[in-house]
C-alpha cells in the first residue's frame, strides 16, 4: 500500500526538502501548491534527486473543491500542512492577506481532512510564539507572548484552532512544530530557498553578498546583552528540519488515541550570534563577506534558542548537520542558482 502523505506548499522552501526525506522514507508525497512563492521547475528538481515524478495539484489552498478532490482520488494518511504566508514586514502592511490564507487555509484543510477522515496533520508553527522569552533555552512550556506581527499571530491562532478541535473529541492527531530558523539547502544543491525581491532572512542575505548580488550586509545591532552584542538564534538545516516531520508522521501513527495534539520545538538547542553565522560562513566558503554594523531591526527578539529535549524523546529525532554544514549547502545552492 502507497503511505500517500499530502504536502501542501509541498514546492516550497521547507516542503520541497520534506518531500525528499518522506520519498526517502518510503512514504509517497503528494504536493499542492500555488506556486505564489515557489517555481515550478522545483518538480523537475525534485525528480532529479529522487528519481521520481511525484503527483503535484496546482491550486489555492483556500479552495475547498479543489481539496475535496484530491482526498477522493487519493487515499490520503496524512497532511503536512505548510502552504502559507510567511514575510512578517508584509504581514504588517497586508494584515488580511495573512489572516486569509493561513487562518482560513488551515480552516479550509482541516475540514476537508475531517470530511475525508484522514487524521495526521503536521502544522509549521514557529518560535515567534515565544516572543522575547523569559529564560533559555525555551521549552515547549515556556510562555506564549502576544504576537508582534500577523505572521506572528497567525501561529499562534492555528494552534489553538487544532487545539480547540481537538478538544471538541474529533478525530484528529496533530502535531505543531515549532521552527527556530531554518536555513541551508539539500546537498545537492538542487533545491533550496527562493526569496522573491531582496532577502530580508540573515542567511540569503548573506548569500546574495558573497554573490555580489548586494554591496553589503548590515549587521542589524551589536548592542545587545549577548557576548558580541549581535542577537542570538537557533539556526537548523532544512534537512534536519524536514527530517523531523517524517518522525513526527511517525509518531501520530504510533499514536493510539484518535484526538491527540502536541507542540514541539524543532531547533539544534545551540544558539549563534549573527556574527559567528558570518564566521562560520566565511570560514566554511571561504568568501570574505562585506559587512558593517548597522541599527537595531525594529521587532527583532534579543536571543533564543530551543531546548530540544522533547524532539529528541518524543519523535526519536536529533540533527546532523552544523552551523557550518548549513552555511556550505546554502553557499553551494546560491552558486547554483547565480550561475558562478
Ligand atoms: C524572522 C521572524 C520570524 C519568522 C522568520 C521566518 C521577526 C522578528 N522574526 O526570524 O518570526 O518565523 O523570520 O522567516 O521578524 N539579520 C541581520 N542582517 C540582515 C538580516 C538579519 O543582522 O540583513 C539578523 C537579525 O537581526 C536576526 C538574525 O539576523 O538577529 C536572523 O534574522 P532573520 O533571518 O530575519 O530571522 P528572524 O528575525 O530570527
């Protein structure tokens, strides 16, 4: 039997490198997505890793009949839902836009999984939950704070709305999995992350400079309460990253109650400064990067990073790869993608 698994935004940055690892793994993903953020060619890209042409459904994920349809033509097991938007600064300029397609999108999917009694959803959630947080590393139980962004608050509310579902007594099991910042690309360098206009993440950022695609990267503050004053986060490889949602599939199967839900933080359980990320990535590429310290980036949290205890207990995962792992395959993926 086909373990059919639907990715939505399955073309995507973090969706792309779960439909290798879930191939790997010997599930068969299935991927919806708009291609509003993403590029079709990632299909081609994703066969030339794997081998295989996976079933792909191009369409919103708002759209009800379209979902409808592809839980009738496949006997689906479960559903990693990552189709979303995801820009904060936008998020604050396009507040509906944000509460559209990620509030009503997982609206729209958990229904249809209910509809079509498929039980397995994986959320992407993310630390931004946490806020500037209390104590660290931060655990699962450490306190929400309220959200600084729609983005922000978009997480925060589709883990309650699965809660909440949950808690009517359905027939549902999820799991939200908590991202820290997840950067680098696949080995290969085949696939990796697409930013659309000018990156606003550390890591393309970095990237696009050592590519000369950008003058400079601005450090944003060296006045924080850190060793070199430069902000603290959890960087993990999108491998380890997608690594940790087979796991978690895995898991909700072993799972014997029918109405379960869980958060997890997904991160290394290390935390680097935006310096040492530059370091590392100079050290690993040997490019010299052009940077200068600049102000503080409004909304930006001081320090964080995971503790990774229940990932590693619960869904039986750790991560393989390093800092500097990362900065190689996101420098490879970049080469790949300029042309140098
Ligand atoms: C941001 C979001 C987070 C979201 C994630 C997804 C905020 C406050 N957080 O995480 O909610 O889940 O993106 O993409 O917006 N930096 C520089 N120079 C740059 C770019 C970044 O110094 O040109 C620094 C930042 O100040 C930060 C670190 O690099 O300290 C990481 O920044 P970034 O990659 O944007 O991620 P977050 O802000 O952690």
């Amino acid at each position: 039997m086909e373990h059919n698994i639907l990715v939505t935004g399955g073309a995507g940055y973090i969706g792309s490198h779960v439909v290798v690892r879930l191939h790997e793994e010997g599930f068969n993903p299935i991927i919806l997505d708009d291609f509003s953020n993403s590029e079709k060619s990632v299909l081609d890209r994703l066969h030339k890793i794997t081998g295989k042409h996976f079933k792909s459904y191009e369409g919103d994920i708002l759209d009800t009949g379209l979902l409808e349809q592809i839980f009738s033509d496949n006997q689906i097991e479960g559903v990693i839902h990552f189709a979303a938007k995801k820009a904060v600064g936008e998020s604050v300029e396009k507040p509906l836009k944000y509460y559209k397609n990620n509030v009503s999108g997982l609206l729209t999917v958990i229904e249809a999984m209910l509809a079509g009694k498929v039980k397995n959803l994986v959320f992407s959630s993310s630390c931004t939950v946490y806020g500037e947080p209390d104590e660290l590393p931060v655990t699962e139980a450490s306190p929400e704070k309220p959200a600084n962004s729609p983005y922000g608050n978009t997480k925060q509310i589709g883990e309650e709305i699965i809660q909440d579902t949950v808690t009517s007594g359905v027939a549902l099991k999820s799991i939200a999995l908590r991202y820290f910042n997840p950067i680098g690309a696949h080995p290969s360098g085949e696939i990796g992350e697409l930013p659309l206009g000018i990156p606003s993440n550390l890591v393309p950022f970095i990237t696009q400079t050592a590519a000369g695609i950008r003058e400079k990267i601005t450090v944003f503050g060296n006045d924080y309460d850190t060793p070199d004053g430069t902000c603290i986060r959890d960087y993990i490889h999108v491998m380890d990253l997608a690594d940790a949602h087979v796991q978690c599939l895995k898991h909700l199967d072993n799972t014997e109650s029918d109405n379960h839900f869980d958060v997890v933080n997904v991160g290394t359980g290390k935390g680097n400064t935006v310096l040492e990320a530059i370091k590392a990535f100079e050290a690993v590429t040997q490019v010299k990067l052009n940077y200068e310290i600049g102000p503080r980036r409004a909304g930006d949290v001081e320090k964080i990073y995971a503790q990774v205890d229940k990932s590693r207990k619960l869904l039986d995962w750790s991560t393989k790869y390093s800092l500097s792992d990362s900065m190689r395959d996101a420098w490879n993926w970049q080469k790949r993608i300029s042309d140098l």
